[in-house]
C-alpha cells in the first residue's frame, strides 16, 4: 500500500515536473537567445523529459505493485534511479548556473545588445531586445547610454534615433530619437538586473522541483528495492515448503 501511494505521488511529481519545464521554455522564451549558454534551456529540457519519463514510468510501477511481479519491479526500480540521476542533474546544472548568471549576463549581454541589435539574420534577438525592454521597462543593458555604442544605432538605418523605439515607455513612430527621462525608461541596473532576477526565480524553481523530486524517486527506488527482496523471501519460503 505505501509503494503504491508512492508511486501516485510519484506520478503527480512528475506531472508537475513536465509543467516546470514546459513554463521555463514558454515563459519569455524569447529571452534564451540573449544568454551566451544553452545552460537554462538543457536543464528545462532534462525536466521535460525526465517529467515524461515520470508520468509513463508511474502507470507501470502501479501495474507491477498490482501483480507483484519481480521483474516488473525490477523494472520500475531501474526507471527510478535513472530518473532521480536526470533530475539530480537538471538540478545541479541550474545551480551551477545560477552562481554565474550575473557575470555571464554583465559579460555578455551588452555586446550581444550593441552589435546584433537590428542586424540582418539576427531577427531572433532583435525581437527579443524589444520584448526585454517592453516586459521590464528598461533600456539598455545597464542604461540607456549603452546604445550610444550599438552599431544599429550609428548607422543611417537608425533614422537618427539615440535608443530604440522599445524603450519608450508608449511606442509610437520614430519616438526613440528623443531619449529623455518622460519619454524613455531609465531604469537603474539596467536590463541587466531585470533579467537576472527573472532567470534567477526560474533557476530556482528549476533546481527545487528537480532535486526535490529526485529525492522522492530515491525514497520511491529503495521502497521498491525492499518490496522486491520481500517477495524473494516469499518465494524462497514457498520453495522450501514443497
């Protein structure tokens, strides 16, 4: 009765697993091309798959709990310590990587700002500068200075703006040429700030959700472990008795 209930709990857990990760990539996903890793994306896809795993791996622990059946057991523990390893996984990346988030963004994100914005083939990023400055209210990487040094900026396409027209806080035709405070965001810390803060929630939400369902599917393979040698003993008992 407590591996089965284990493994309902399991399955919820990895259910709400699937949906972490499936929110990390669809929440502002436009963001992922402005960081210089793929290191937020890989730990929301092992949670997607390791959340997958999860909701098939659950029906099958309830069938071999229901029959009994050692090698079904096995079966189901060998999932589980497969899974908990992706999930400790996912788990640790998104740690790693949210100790050095602020020094890849302060690093990386300027340049990435200053020299793609409005370029050709670089439409992804350009889309996504304009949605981080919108949904944050920000201009700039640390403020709205930095675009005096974008190559978009600088050349004539720019139609003599000074910062884009996604910094102003209502966008209307050609309104970043006039950078002044009533008119365009100045936030101070910049995009910089807004960013790391929102990756950061999302890191750990990412890390909690995956090491604390590991930790179940630990609990979950060690039930299953006992469970099996008990019914070894059954069948010895049973054997000896004929």
């Amino acid at each position: 009765y407590a591996l089965s209930l284990l493994s309902v709990l399991l399955w919820v857990g990895g259910a709400a697993v699937l949906g972490v990760g499936v929110w990390t990539l669809v929440e502002k996903s436009d963001y992922l091309s402005l960081l210089a890793s793929s290191t937020f994306a890989v730990s929301a896809y092992i949670l997607i798959l390791a959340g997958g795993l999860v909701v098939v791996t659950g029906f099958l622990g309830c069938c071999a709990v229901i029959r009994e059946q050692r090698s079904c057991l096995s079966t189901y523990f060998f999932f589980l310590l497969l899974i908990f390893l992706i999930e400790l996984v996912a788990g640790v990346l998104a740690y790693v990587y949210y100790q050095r988030l602020s020094d890849e963004l302060k690093e990386h994100l300027n340049q990435t700002m200053t020299e793609n914005y409005a370029q050709p083939g670089k439409e992804t990023i350009t889309s996504a500068v304009d949605r981080l400055q919108q949904d944050f209210k920000c201009c700039g990487s640390n403020n709205s200075q930095d675009w005096t040094l974008s190559v978009y900026i600088r050349s004539e396409r720019s139609g003599g703006r000074v910062v884009p027209d996604s910094c102003c806080k209502t966008i209307t035709a050609d309104c970043g040429r006039r950078d002044h405070p009533s008119n365009i965001y100045k936030v101070e810390g910049g995009c910089i700030t807004k960013l790391e803060q929102f990756l950061a929630d999302h890191l750990l939400v990412i890390g909690a959700v995956g090491i604390g369902v590991a930790c179940l599917q630990l609990a979950g393979a060690l039930l299953t472990a006992c469970f099996i040698y008990l019914l070894y003993k059954e069948e010895e008992e049973d054997f000896g008795a004929l």
